[in-house]
C-alpha cells in the first residue's frame, strides 16, 4: 500500500517540540515532504536556535514516521532559521541586528547581568550569532564577566568595532573609560551616550543583540525602552518579596511603552551548599511563578544562587563557557531556547521587504 503525505502529516501532528511545546505540522516546522516508494523525507526547520536539541528533535520526528505502516528509509533535516521580529511602532531597526532582547529588573543585586550574559553565551551555544550591549553606564559590568580588556577601534573615525569574547559581540561604555572613572552624568547624557553605543557600533549580521538594561525603573529606563528596538524584554528577579515589588515596576514599564515581555528568570532561587549539595531556598519560594500568573506570562526557568556562577562570572568566563555540558549551563541553554522560542512566535518584521515609497508633487 502506498505511503500519502496525509500520513505523514497525521504522525507529525503527534510529534511535540520539547521547546514550542507545538508539533510540528501546527508550529508549521515541517516542510519539503516528499515519498518515494516507502522512503520517507522532509525537513524540520525551526524558528530559534537549537544546536543541543537538533539530533533529539531528529529521532523524535525519525521513530514517529518509522511507525507508519510500509515506512522503510526516513530521512529528516533538522535546521533552524533565525529572522526578525517586530518592534515598538515608530522605532527604527538597528543595521545588523534582527532582534534585540532587553535583559531588566526593577531593582539592583539581583544577578541581572550574570544572567545577561550566559543568556547571551547560551543562545550562541545553541548556533546564534549574539552580541551583548551593556547598557548599565553608571556601573558597567560586562567587560570583566567577558574578560575583555583593550579599546574598540574605529576604522572611519565615526562608528565602533565590537569588541569579542567567548564569540560574543560586545560592547560597553566600560571599554571606552577608566575602570575608576565614576560616571557623574545627568539622564540625558546617559541616554545619548547609550544611543551612540547601540547606533554607532558596527554590529555584524546579528541574530540576537542581548541589552543589559540598568537597573530600576526611573526615566533612563523609559527613554532607552522607547528608543531602543526591542523585540522582548526578559524580567530578573529573585524570589525575596521586595526584589519581586520592583519587578513588577519593571514589567509595567515595558507594558507601557509596547513591548513585549518574553518572561521571567527567577535568580538565586535556591542555595546550593558547597560542601554537601545540599539545597535551601534562603530567599522565598515561588515569588517568581506568583508573578507569571498574575500577569499571565512565562515562567522561563529557576536558576540556583551557586558560588560558582559568581567566581566564573569574575574571572571573566561566565558559566555557559568555563562549564558548558554543566547542570547549571543546561539551565541557561533551557532559558535561552524558550526566550528564542517566544521571540519567534511574534510578528515577522517585513520593513526590509518593502521598498520605502515616497509621493512627490511633479
């Protein structure tokens, strides 16, 4: 009996993405399908990047269609196609950047910009390429998690070269001044000086542009969230009663000004002791998943208050690259492909599509 695609539609409808948590017929995956006696192929191509999951995802979709009846050689190409997504109306897309991620608390000491960076270390884990804008100017903190010394050069006196470290594109107010130099700046400054940061580097061909925002909620917040093209806003907190206070401040700005919320990373969730393993939620338990259902979204994963994020984050090799097959390391690649996840099932941005038109009088 020969083989039809409806069969092959039908099993793939019973396959679930671990990541979309869809099938891949629904999350519209599946494509090139083609029989030929009882060989079977197609290709998967998926919205996020997934380098750690592309073989799993393989064998899924392989046994499934082995289950057909008269099914004998299956041939399935797993890849992943990164594109962007639309932003805020009236904000103007940065060259070279298809997707900014804002990363955001309402309060300081939270672990926001750990969690920044092996974000960023974690989506390029997964086959992206990403860059890291820190956007903290009174106390950056990204050159030394990155372990990135030196100044960026300019090769026409006007824009920036990112600087690199672990394969990430980088960029700091922090590679441009003295680590001593406090910033003694009023908001208007700070937020052209960011606007310089973001616009003037030389961004090259960027999946991702993780933004390490500032902490709280005050008025460099707001510009830079109006200002700034962001695709999603991913909330830190931890899940201590205050710092849950202020990030919900920080939630409500984003709201506010129209973007997105990706979801929230609930930080230092639980200690983990050094010495025997042993595990205590020091800070509160469940802060974080409160906050998801009460503004109805993602609860995008629990990360442990471990000594080791700390150190490998001060010596300039944050967790995702001095560990990365590490428990921890799984987490943030968890994070990172669920974020990639969201990102991908929002609007495709098409102003690169379409010529601009203008109507003159002649």
């Amino acid at each position: 009996m020969a083989i039809s695609e409806l069969q092959v539609q039908t099993a793939l409808k019973e396959v679930i993405d671990p990541d979309t948590r869809k099938d891949f017929v629904t999350g519209k995956a599946a494509r090139n399908i083609k029989i030929d006696g009882a060989s079977v192929s197609l290709d998967i191509v998926l919205s996020y990047p997934a380098k750690g999951v592309l073989d799993q995802i393989k064998k899924l979709v392989t046994d499934k269609l082995k289950t057909i009846p008269g099914v004998g050689e299956v041939n399935v190409n797993v890849t992943f196609k990164v594109v962007s997504h639309a932003v805020q109306r009236g904000v103007k897309l940065i060259p070279g950047v298809k997707n900014i991620i804002a990363v955001a608390s309402g309060k300081g000491g939270v672990g926001k910009s750990t969690t920044a960076v092996n974000l960023a270390l974690a989506l390029a884990a997964e086959g992206a390429k990403v860059g890291v804008l820190d956007a903290d100017i009174y106390g950056p903190s990204q050159p030394t998690m990155l372990g990135i010394k030196g100044r960026p050069e300019s090769s026409d006196g006007k824009s920036l070269e990112p600087m690199e470290g672990h394969g990430l594109q980088a960029m700091s107010i922090g590679f441009l001044i003295d680590v001593e130099t406090p910033m003694v700046w009023r908001g208007p400054m700070v937020t052209q000086a960011l606007e310089q940061l973001l616009n003037d580097t030389r961004w090259r061909d960027l999946d991702y542009l993780v933004v390490d925002l500032p902490p709280g909620t005050g008025d460099i917040q707001l510009t830079l969230a109006q200002r700034v093209p962001v695709t999603g806003a991913v909330i830190v907190t931890t899940p201590q009663d205050i710092a849950l206070i202020d990030a919900r401040k920080g939630l409500k700005m984003f709201e506010k000004v129209g973007i997105p919320i990706v979801g929230i990373v609930e930080n230092m969730s639980m200690h983990i002791c050094s010495k025997c393993g042993h595990e205590e939620r020091i800070f509160g338990e469940g802060g974080g998943e409160k906050m998801c259902a009460d503004y109805e979204v993602e609860f995008l994963g629990a990360l442990p208050l471990d000594i080791h994020i700390r150190e490998q984050a001060d010596t300039g090799k944050p967790t995702v690259a001095a560990d990365p097959e590490g428990r921890i390391s799984q987490i943030y690649r968890q994070i990172a492909r669920r974020v990639a996840v969201k990102i991908g099932e929002q609007a495709v941005d098409h102003s690169a599509k379409f010529p601009s038109i203008v109507i003159q009088n002649t």
